[in-house]
C-alpha cells in the first residue's frame, strides 16, 4: 500500500507513461465526514483526500475537477448513514470513465449499538447488515454495483464486519511487486 501512497502524492504531476508502470492510484472519495480519514487511520498507506459537501468543494462535479479525479485507477467511495444523491451522482462519475471502484459503508458499529439499545435481547445483527446491504442496492440499483464490492464497516474496529474483506480485496488488486523489489 505504500507504493499506492507515493504515487498518490505525486499524481497531479503524473505523466501518460506512467501509466504502463506497476501501481495503482486509489482514490478514497466521499462525502465530508464519511470516514475516509478515519479508514486512513486504520490501514496506513493510503492518500486522504478531503471529502465533498463542503465550502470548499460544495458540488460533485467541483470535487471531480478540482481533484482531478479522472487520473486515478480505482475508488474507494466512502458512505455514512444514507447513500445520497450526491453519493449516486459520484458513482456515475466513476463509471463513465470505466474506473473500477469498492463502495464503502463506514459506521456499522453506530448502527448496531442503537439497534441494540432499543431492540436489548432480540436484535439480530446479521438482519440489520441484510437490511443495509439491500439498501445500498436497491438505492444503486440504477447503477447496477457488483454486491460483492459493497463493504460494511466500523473504523473503529477493524476486527469486525467487512473491514478484512475489505483489505483483502484491496490487495487483490495491487499489483504483484516486481521481482527484486
Ligand atoms: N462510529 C464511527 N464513527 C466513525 C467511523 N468512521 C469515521 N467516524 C467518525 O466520523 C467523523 C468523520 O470522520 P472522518 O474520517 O474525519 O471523515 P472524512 O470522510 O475524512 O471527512 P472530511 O475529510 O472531513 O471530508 C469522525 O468523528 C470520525 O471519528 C466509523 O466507522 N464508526
Ligand atoms: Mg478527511
């Protein structure tokens, strides 16, 4: 991942033939306060990006541009609580261009102490994460995500839910180093 990191940082002045070498620029985007910082707390290694829905980058497409979003390989687009308008409007963005991108669903841990602050002894957790898996699909539906790409997690604690599939996945897509590395 740190290769993906010092690549990140120098991306604005990336040139074509970069392109042919063996890294992956990621982009962690999303909307202000949907984790992205935290996620880069919890892993290390990768660039963080400021979020959308501020001053400074009110709108998706001014994020987009100013960014330069286009010059990155793959997505990490971080949702909170509700998949926005903003959030879907991202989405399309990334597949126009045929980037590959991971959506991320940050602070299932919040979700499931309120669950189980109301509901006590019945609350069933896998039943909260089915019912905020379909959410996301169904509010994507016209956008037609892959279901496995959706991951749930807590920043928090990277030990539970869907953050070390997460991982995994991000490693699944790194390049394999070059011999003598
Ligand atoms: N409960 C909980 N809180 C989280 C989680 N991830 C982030 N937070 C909190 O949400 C707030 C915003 O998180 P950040 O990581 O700073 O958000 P960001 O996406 O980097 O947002 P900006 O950089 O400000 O645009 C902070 O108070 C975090 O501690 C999570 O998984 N669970
Ligand atoms: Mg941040």
């Amino acid at each position: 991942m740190g290769k993906s990191q010092s690549k990140q940082q120098t991306s604005k002045s990336s040139k074509p033939e970069d392109e042919k070498s063996n890294y992956v620029r990621f982009a962690l985007v999303g909307s202000s306060g949907s984790g992205m910082s935290a996620f880069v707390n919890a892993v290390r290694g990768f660039c963080d990006l400021p979020g959308y829905g501020t001053p400074s980058y009110p709108d998706v497409e001014t994020y987009w541009r100013t960014l330069e979003l286009e010059k990155f390989d793959r997505f990490l687009i971080f949702i909170s609580l509700r998949v926005t308008e903003p959030d879907l409007a991202l989405i399309k963005k990334v597949k126009s261009i045929n980037k590959p991108f991971f959506l991320i669903r940050t602070k299932i841990d919040d979700n499931v102490e309120c669950m189980k602050r109301k509901q006590k002894v019945v609350f069933k957790e896998e039943d909260l994460l089915l019912e905020i898996r379909n959410y996301i699909l169904e509010r994507t539906s016209h956008l037609s995500c892959a279901e496995e790409d959706i991951f749930i997690i807590s920043n928090y604690d990277p030990r539970k839910w869907d953050f070390f599939s997460l991982i995994q996945a991000i490693i699944n897509v790194m390049p394999a180093p070059e011999i003598g590395e």
